[in-house]
C-alpha cells in the first residue's frame, strides 16, 4: 500500500510507504520512502518543477546502530547529528529558514518526548503538559510557532500548536 503524506510527494510506484513534509517558505519537500525491500531513501520534492531528487549524504554515516537511531541535519554538506544522551530514538521531523529542527525521541524508559534544536541553543526538551502519552514536535515555522501532537491519559490523540 503507497500513502503520501503532503499533496504529489509519491517518488515511485513501487513503494510501500512515504512521508513528505512541507518546509518552511520554501519550494522543496523533504521525505524519505521505503521500497518494496523495506529499505529507506531520502529524497527532496521541488513543488515549482514536481520532480524528486534522490538526498544524498556527502559522507558514509549510520544513523541505526544498536537499535539506536539518530536524526540529522544537512545543511550545505555538513552533517549535524542529533542524538541526545540517554534517548533510544531520535527523529528530526522539521526544520525552518533558520536551520532550528524539531521532532521527537524516545527516553531510555520508552517515553516520547518533542525537542527542538538550534546551534545557539542546542536542544529544548518539549512535553505538552497534557501529554500523559507522549508529545511529538514535527513542524515549526521561522516566527516559531511550533505544530505537533500529544497523547492523552485517555489515549486520545490531539494536536497543538505553541508559540517557542
């Protein structure tokens, strides 16, 4: 089954699942796919042309090692890897103009946490305070405002917006 995420990010046909996010006042989408093999490719989705363009990292890196998996940032061919003491899983879900990353991490106990990063402030642990469940972080824009969702003690699922 092939989903897309944000409207005409669907890089193959013969893909199982996508994620495209949308970037902030910008005309490229980043998102990644996994092929038939299960394998994932990363690609950018130019909104003005509708082409993809396949991601390629300027270095060998793992990202998934002792099932701990670790975010990144590439910003003009340099790798930020954001991982964050303790936790088993962190994933980068958005980024605005300024290079700030949001997106969320599991801690060493299994709980999900939201975060954002930024090179002046490093990372800022975000927990909505109604998130029994968990908080994910996946879009921020450059006023920064932040978009996510938690989950409740009921196990509802809600969304938030939040101004940093």
């Amino acid at each position: 089954m092939t989903s897309a995420v944000a409207g005409g990010c669907q890089p193959a046909a013969k893909i199982w699942t996508t994620s495209c996010w949308a970037s902030t006042g910008a005309a490229s989408r980043p998102g990644f796919y996994n092929d038939a093999a299960g394998a994932a490719h990363g690609y950018t989705y130019d909104t003005r042309t509708q082409r993809f363009s396949p991601v390629q990292l300027p270095v060998s890196a793992d990202f998934v090692r002792d099932h701990v998996t670790t975010g990144f940032l590439l910003h003009r061919g340099r790798i930020e890897q954001l991982s964050f003491g303790g936790r088993t899983n962190t994933q980068a879900l958005g980024v605005n103009d300024q290079g700030n990353v949001v997106g969320s991490f599991l801690d060493a106990a299994g709980a999900m946490h939201g975060f954002v990063w930024s090179h002046r402030r490093g990372m800022t642990q975000v927990d909505d305070e109604f998130g029994a469940g968990g908080t994910l972080v996946n879009g921020l824009n450059d006023a920064g405002q932040l978009v996510g969702f938690y989950v409740d003690a009921a196990g509802n699922t809600n969304g938030f917006v939040a101004s940093r």
